[in-house]
C-alpha cells in the first residue's frame, strides 16, 4: 500500500524543482489525479461472503 501510495504521489505532483522557486522550471507534467484520497474498503456484506477480502484496498488514479 506503500508503494501505491508513493507511485501515486510522484505521478500527480512530479515537480523536482525546490520549493522556493516561484515557477516551475523542471518541465515536468502530471500524469493524472489522484481520485480516491482515501482506500476503497470491502464492505461487511463482501467480507461475509469473501473473507479473503478483508485486506484489500482500492485506490483510484485517473490519467490525464
């Protein structure tokens, strides 16, 4: 979940250049949005059917 979260992050905001610069001169462009900010978790209904489901998460990113 981790990883998700971090490969989330950099696509959305890859800006490399320091924060005190007052325009951005790194040229890089975002590759999507973040949809979910939170995880998706299954529902009591589908851990009564699937207890397996019980550790998954879904996150959601859109590209651009």
């Amino acid at each position: 979940d981790r990883i998700v979260k971090k490969r989330f992050r950099e696509s959305e905001h890859p800006c490399i250049c320091p924060p005190d610069f007052p325009v951005c001169v790194c040229g890089r462009v975002s590759r999507g949005r973040v949809i979910t900010r939170k995880p998706i978790l299954p529902s009591e209904e589908e851990l009564e059917v699937n207890s397996r489901s019980k550790s998954a998460k879904l996150r959601v990113f859109e590209r651009a």
